[in-house]
C-alpha cells in the first residue's frame, strides 16, 4: 500500500472534468495539458531558442499514411576536404576606438558554399553544395563529414541528439549528431518543424495525411489522414478538416477537442501557446488552445498570420491601403507594427534574460512583447544571448540589446551571415566559417 498522499485538486479539467493538482503539467486522467504546461512550455521553448538556432516559425508535422516508410542505411562516412587555421592574430573592426575588436580563432574552408548551417554548443554543423554535411568543433576541425542530398541545415529534434535536413521540396533525413551517422531518409514528406515532445513532425506537400515521426528511428507513431492544413505548438497539435478544427496530443495524437470554424477558402493555420488561428480569406478567428473556445475575430484584407511569440501572433492586412500589420493576444488587439518597404515578415524570435524580442529582417528592427521598436539596425540581423549581431559591408558588430552603436566588431570580407555559438560565434562567407571571439 503506497504512504504518498494525493496533492490537493485545485482545478478540474477542461476536457475531461477530472481534479488534479497545482504541480501537475498534464490530467492524470486523459493527460490533457494542465495551465502549468503552457508555463512549462514557454521555459522549454525559451531555452531552445538560446541553445539552437530555430528557423523562424518551426513547428510541424509529419506524413504518414499512402508513403511506404522504408528506413534506409546510411552513406558511407566520407573524408572532409577542409583545411583549418586557427589564428590568434587580431582583426580591426574598421569602427570607433571604443569598439573592441573581436578575434579570429579558427578559419575553416570547406569544398563547397555553405547553404545552410546550425550552432550547436561550441561547434557548428554545415551543409555545403557538394551535397556533404560536415561538423565543426569548437577548433574548426571536422569531426565527422556526411554524403548527403544538396539540404540546408534545418534543426536538432527536442533532445539535441538528431540533426533534421531538408529542402523546401519533398524529401527529409536525419543524422546523429555525435557522429553523422544517417539514421532515416524519406524523399516524399516535407518538412516543417520539430515538436515539443522530441517528435519531428512534417506534413505532405499541398495536403494530405498528417502525422509524427520518431526522430531517432523515424517510424510513425500516429497519424490523421486528408488534413488541410496543420500546426504545432508545445504539446499540441491541431488539424484543419472541411469546417472542424481538431486539437490533438502531440504525444499519442489523441483528440482533445473539435469546434466547427465554418466552411470557406483555402485556409491557414497557425499557432503558438497562448492562441491558434484560422485565416479563411479575410476573416482570422483565434481560439483557446485548450478548449477550443472563440478568443477573437477580425477581418483583414488579403490576411497573413505569423506567430511573433509565445504569446502574440500577427495579423497583416496585404491589400490594405495603407498596409497594416496588427499584434494580437488571447485578449484581442495588442497593438500595431510599423510597416516600412514591405509588411514585416519571418519575424524571428529570441529570448535575452527572460524576456522575449524578435527581429524583423524586413526593417532590421528588434522588437519587444510591448511592440516597442529598441532599435532598428541596417544589415543581417542574428540574434544572441546577450544582444544582436549585425553583418554589413564585410563587418560583424556586436550591439548590445536596443543600443545605437556597437561595443565589439571584426573585419571579415565576404561575410554573409553568423552562427551564434555557445562561446562566441562563427561567421559564413561562401565556402569559408571562421569561428570568432
């Protein structure tokens, strides 16, 4: 007979009507997600976005269901063709004096243009248009190299053990990332993100069935099948069907609920944790994750949704003149984004000190949940722990977070873009990544 004794109930389920207690995440009952796990949910994600670099938007879905799932070996290791020279010589930033001038540490060039490339703790992992993955260490030394098809770097799966590649196309794989060996490759879903739970999720190009994957085998562990549109967001997962949109477990894709959000167009789905929404034409309705409820609607010419954070989404109105871009919470209207050259697009979140920004690659400004504009910078805009990198006109500046001048830059001619790193960062120029100090 056990001695523990039961945590006092403090709430009843909103699915299933069972009590449960204050430090449950889940219903012991049915495990529909308490209101702990959406503050649970949004400290995972916030640790996520400082330990990876997460395309923006990455959710997602995976195809099950008319595709013969046939795990495939993986290619024979292959040499890396890279050359690496590690220089403590210091480079000019070409700035103010007052701007510390950052250093190479190691320069790697490799036997291709990188096409996509991913941080991970003091190392980088690159694909290059030889059609190679190739792994880098915090000394710029290949540890381990990988035929592949020509993919970009997408992610890491939730556990920070499986390297996720793909194209926008068909066709998806997945490496160990201890040392490159392919663990699954399928060339008919498409990719879209990475669950909460550890799953790799994608949903089949133009439609269709909708389903999980084990990341580290690859093997479907549910599915749904003629969803028109899907989205992921912490432990749930929802699909859009004709005029029902379902909620489902991320976990085991059990129901959680449906509601009936009307017959139309061609819709959108979208969510994050604190709202999902259907964009049917002009009208955006959001509901509550949790039950399904009706939060909100509004009307918008040729409307757009994009989540900005855990919390808000925003609605643009294309065909508006002038264009607007309106920030939502669960409550309603939040507030309006500026708009300058163009709607703002792909806003990319991040997290310093707790506190959640997003850059906007469209303005190159940084703003916080407040919508407030910190600072607008000129140039590619990368977030960090600590503030923001900007690459222009071959330098790389250091800015700390919402300042008008930068306090550490590099000379690197030809940089493209930086990969943040747990000590420092790396920066990409063609076929070279030099890691920086």
């Amino acid at each position: 007979m056990s001695t523990e004794q039961d945590a006092p109930a403090t709430a009843s389920c909103t699915y299933c009507g069972n009590a449960y207690g204050p430090a449950d995440v889940a219903c012991p009952r049915c495990g529909f997600p308490t209101p702990l796990a959406k503050v649970k949910a949004a400290s995972d994600a916030r640790r996520a976005r400082l330990r990876t670099r997460v395309v923006a938007g990455a959710v997602a879905l995976a195809v099950v269901g008319g595709s013969a799932f046939l795990l495939l070996g993986g290619d024979d290791e292959t040499a890396p063709t890279t050359s690496s020279s590690p220089s403590g010589t210091p480079s000019t930033s070409g700035s103010d004096p007052g701007v510390r001038e950052l250093q190479r540490v190691w320069e790697t060039t490799l036997d291709g243009t990188v096409l996509g490339e991913l941080g991970v703790g003091d190392g980088v992992v690159v694909s290059i248009d030889s059609g190679d993955l190739v792994s880098l260490d915090l000394a710029g030394t290949a540890t381990w190299s990988r035929a592949q098809p020509s993919r970009p770097v997408v992610g890491l799966d939730a556990s920070g053990q499986v390297l996720v590649s793909a194209e926008d196309g068909p066709g998806i794989s997945a490496n160990a990332l201890a040392d490159g060996e392919e663990l699954w490759r399928y060339p008919d879903i498409t990719y879209v993100g990475v669950a909460d739970s550890g799953l790799v999720v994608d949903v089949e190009a133009g439609g269709g069935p909708f389903g999980v994957l084990d990341a580290r085998t690859g093997v479907p562990t549910w599915s749904v099948p003629d969803v028109d549109a899907s989205a992921v967001a912490g432990a749930m997962a929802y699909v859009l069907r004709g005029p029902e949109l379902t909620a489902l477990s991320a976990a085991d894709g059990s129901v959680l609920w449906t509601s009936d959000v009307g017959a139309g167009a061609e819709a959108t789905l979208v969510a994050n944790l604190g709202l999902v929404v259907v964009v049917k034409g002009s009208e955006v309705l959001a509901l509550d994750p949790l039950n399904g409820t009706e939060r909100w609607a509004a009307q918008a010419q040729g409307a757009a949704v994009e989540v900005f954070s855990d919390e808000l989404v925003v609605v643009t109105s294309e065909r508006a003149a002038p264009p607007t871009a309106v920030v939502y919470d669960a409550m309603g209207e939040r507030g309006t984004l500026p708009v300058e050259d163009g709607l703002p697009a792909d806003l990319v979140p991040f997290t310093v000190d707790g506190e959640s920004y997003a850059v906007d690659p469209v303005s190159g400004a940084v703003l916080d949940e407040d919508l407030t504009v910190l600072a607008t910078y000129d140039g590619t805009v990368t977030p960090a722990a600590d503030g923001v990198y900007v690459v222009a006109d071959g330098v790389v500046s250091h800015y700390p977070l919402g300042a008008p001048t930068p306090d550490a830059g590099i000379e690197v001619p030809g940089a493209e873009r930086v990969v943040v790193l747990a000590d420092g960062f790396a920066v990409v120029a063609g076929d070279t990544v030099i890691g920086v100090r």
